[in-house]
C-alpha cells in the first residue's frame, strides 16, 4: 500500500505539475507580449497629443487665445440662457 501512495507524488505529479507550469509559463509570455505592446502604443499616443511637438505644447498668440475665452464665453451664455 506504501508504494501505491508513494507512485502517486513520485511520478504522476511532477508530470502534471510540469504540464501545467508549461501551459501557465506560456500564457503568461502570451499575455505579458501583449500587454507591453498595448502599453506602448498608448505611450506614442499620449506622447503625439501632448508631447514637447504637439499642438497643445506650441505657444499661442494673444489673439488667439483671447478669440478662445470669447468663444468659450459665448458658448456658456448660449447654454445658460
């Protein structure tokens, strides 16, 4: 009966266990590959929009950010009245 017990953690289990860390090991590269990939063009986005070169980082003239407040203005006069 010692043996029958004994065959079971000494042989079948590190099978199994190795099996499984292999599939568990696999996916996780999966997973990992993709999610860095997914973060990183994230970042070039973020970077394009509101990076040193975008649009929002130029420097404004006085007219046209005073044309801005006024159309900012006049939009919150239309939808408050």
């Amino acid at each position: 009966m010692n043996l029958d017990a004994e065959w079971i953690y000494r042989r079948v289990a590190p099978r199994l266990l190795a099996r499984t860390g292999g599939f568990v090991g696999a996916a996780d590269a999966a997973f990992r590959t993709r999610f860095i990939t997914l973060l990183r063009r994230v970042l070039e986005g973020i970077e394009t929009h509101y990076g040193p070169s975008s649009v929002a980082a130029r420097s404004w003239s006085t007219a046209g950010m005073v044309l801005c407040a006024v159309a900012a203005l006049g939009l919150v006069l239309v939808l408050v009245y």
